[in-house]
C-alpha cells in the first residue's frame, strides 16, 4: 500500500477556493516532504515566452533532465 492519502481525504483538507475546477493555466501542487499545498495562476500559460525562456535554460545547463525530457527514437 502506498502512502498517498485519498483524494477525498485530501480536497477535505484543502478545499478548493471555488466549487468548480480550475482549468489551466491555474495549478495546485502539494509536496509531501515537508507538507505544503499551493495553488497559482500561471500568467501566460505554459506558451508564455518567459516560461519557455526558462525551460530552455533548465534543459541547457541540466544534461540529466534533459535526457530525461527527451522523446526516444523511433
């Protein structure tokens, strides 16, 4: 058995700010390690030019992830 808590379990403890979902670009995440929960708007979508600025860098300067990103060869 894993240790993720339930779904319901979880929106009990952190209801969402409004009754219907949000769709993107809003985003909740929750980190386990130390036990957070965000939510945010990301302003100007994932297509947003600085946001693609910065994943270019990130997979520029992290050979791992970016090994890790790639799509395999057909």
């Amino acid at each position: 058995m894993g240790s993720t808590a339930k779904p319901s379990t979880i929106r009990k403890i952190f209801p969402a700010p409004s009754d219907s979902p949000q769709v993107a670009p809003h985003f909740c995440q929750f980190d386990p390690l130390v036990q957070t929960y965000k939510t945010g708007y990301l302003r100007g979508g994932n297509r947003n030019p600085i946001q693609r600025a910065e994943r270019w860098w990130v997979l520029h300067t992290n050979p791992g992830l970016r090994a890790a990103v790639e799509k395999p060869d057909r």
